[in-house]
C-alpha cells in the first residue's frame, strides 16, 4: 500500500468516526472537537485524486496525454 493509499484509508476513517461519534466528543468536564467534516471531505477528494494519478502512473498512463507518432 503506499503511502498516499494509506492516508485515504486514515482519511476515510476519520470521516467515519466523525459520522459515527459526532463531532465533539464530551467526557466528564472535558469536551473534544474533531476536525470540520467539510474539510475532511476535501482532503479526501485531494487524496483520492493522488491515489488515481498514482495508479495511472502504475499502469503507464500519466498525466500527458499527447502521443508522439513515429515517422
């Protein structure tokens, strides 16, 4: 797995506590605010498009999509 595969998996399980939990956690006479789902899902869009520039690249399709014909 590398490593911009595994900051979406943190990612997504970020969002999942999130989803799961609340946003603030409260324990006692102490609260705790997790990070703004809203910036969460950007990051994950941002990592999700690593991940599949990653995988294209893997695969031998980067990002130039000009071909240079032989003459």
């Amino acid at each position: 797995m590398t490593e911009a595969q595994q900051r979406l998996v943190e990612v997504r399980a970020s969002i999942k506590a999130i989803l799961e939990k609340g946003q603030r956690v409260r324990r006692g006479d102490r609260e705790v605010q997790r990070a703004e789902l809203a910036s969460l899902r950007v990051l994950e869009a941002q990592v999700a498009r690593e991940v599949a520039n990653e995988n294209a690249a893997l695969r031998g399709r980067g990002r130039s999509r000009i071909s240079y014909p032989s003459i």
